[in-house]
C-alpha cells in the first residue's frame, strides 16, 4: 500500500466520508526554501456530512489529529477542503 491509500484509509476509517481525493502539489513548491524532497505538499477534497456539519476550525482539527503522525514525518503542507 502507498502513502497515499495509507493516508485516505486513515481518514477513511475514522470519518467514513462520502468522498475522498489527494493531490499531490508537492512540485509546485520545489524551489521554495523549505522544500524537502521526502515530505509532501497536499491537498485533500473530502465529501463529509459529519465534517460539514462542523465549524471549519473543529473539522480542519480533526483531519490534523487524524494525519497527526504523517504531519510530522511525511507531511509538510495540507490543504484541505471540504465539501
């Protein structure tokens, strides 16, 4: 299994959306500064009753504590939105 389906079963399993997409825009931060080759730049689009049904703030916390391993070891920047 890849980062990838490791981090939407993750998130899976825990918010059970609707919907789930990443897209990887790691290379379009590759001259920042800050850029390291072995973390990523994220986006992930989530489809969820149970996250729309929170204040952006709580819902954005919730994906944080979800990821909270990955934001530390192969996650750089999360964008996320939700649906």
């Amino acid at each position: 299994m890849n980062f990838f389906d490791e981090v939407k079963e993750k998130v899976n399993n825990k918010i059970n959306p609707e919907n789930i997409i990443l897209i990887d825009k790691s290379h379009l931060h590759s001259k920042h500064k800050s850029f390291d080759i072995n973390k990523f730049h994220l986006k992930i689009i989530i489809k969820s009753k149970k996250l729309k049904g929170m204040s952006k703030i709580m819902a954005h916390k919730e994906i944080y504590s979800i990821l909270k391993d990955e934001m530390s070891n192969k996650i750089h920047a999360l964008e996320i939105e939700i649906h």
